[in-house]
C-alpha cells in the first residue's frame, strides 16, 4: 500500500510538471505571435511586458522540467525500493521512456541556450532602449529583434518536444 500511495504522489507531481513542461512554451509562443503582429520596431512599453513575462517564466521552466525528470527516476527507483526489482516493461514502453527523455534532455539543451545566452544578451541590449526614445539605435533593434527570433524558434521547438514528452508517456504504461 505504501508504494502505491508513494507512486500516485510521485505520478501526481510528474503529471503537474508535464503539463506545466507544455504549458510554458505554448503560452509563451502565443504572447510572441500576439507581439509579432507590431512589427520588428519597438514599441517600448509593450515589449518591456513581453521581455519581462518571457524572462520571468525561466524559473518556472526550469523547476517544471526538474520535477519531470526527478519524479520520472523516483518511480522506478519507488518500484525497486518495494520489490528489489525493476518493473518488467514491454518494449513498446522502452521505445517510449528513450523517446521520452531525448525530448527531456532536448528540452533542457533548449532551455540552457535561451536562458544562459539569449536572455541575458536580450537584457543587455533592452536596457539601452528608454522609453521615451523616438528611433533606437538601428544596429541595436535589429539584433534584439533578430535574438528574438531566434528566442521564439528555439521555443517552437521545444514546444513540439514537450508535446512529444505528452504523447511518448501515454506509452509508458503499456502491458508486458
């Protein structure tokens, strides 16, 4: 009884975090086409917003993708502390846990790329734009905007990944 109740907790949380793992991306892909539809000039208060919202919701990626990856080992490992064996799978459910964390550890590349290097270049050029400015430096904008592209690329990509992530785990529980 108890490993069961153990690995309902741990189901529960790796569902919250899987959702949250397509949540993120999607909600953000929505925000940046929303924004698109200004153009590649800036508009300072609007896209003060979106850097913003984008940027802030790192953190919760980051501890989304974590809580999938650590629930995803602890219910096995919650298996094998009860039965001193691992759960015997069918292959069709390996095929699926491989997929499943090749997008995981897409995910986390993707992540480390937008957060560690683009984010901090986007800060860095955001911060010279003023609100009240009239025409920001040419050379400036167009390397904001082009980063963003390349933001927003990255996360259509990852997005697609965390999908994969959806749909590879409703094979994991396939029968032996």
């Amino acid at each position: 009884m108890a490993e069961e109740i153990i690995h309902g907790i741990l189901l529960a949380f790796h569902n919250i975090a899987l959702v949250g793992c397509a949540a993120a991306p999607f909600y953000n892909r929505n925000l940046v086409l929303k924004r698109g539809q200004y153009g590649t000039s800036l508009h300072y208060e609007l896209d003060k917003v979106v850097e913003d919202t984008l940027q802030g919701n790192a953190p919760y990626c980051m501890v989304f993708l974590a809580v999938l990856f650590i629930t995803g080992i602890g219910i096995p490992l919650n298996h094998y502390s009860f039965a001193s064996t691992f759960k015997q799978l069918h292959l069709i459910a390996w095929t699926a846990i491989s997929f499943k964390l090749i997008c995981v550890f897409a995910m986390m590349v993707i992540m480390f790329i937008i957060f560690f290097q683009i984010n901090p270049r986007l800060r860095e050029l955001f911060a010279q734009f003023n609100a009240g400015q009239k025409k920001p430096d040419s050379k400036i904008e167009k390397e904001f905007f082009t980063l963003r592209a390349r933001r927003k690329a990255l996360c259509d990509t990852c997005l697609k990944f965390a999908i994969g992530i959806l749909v590879f785990s409703a094979f994991i529980g396939f029968a032996s």
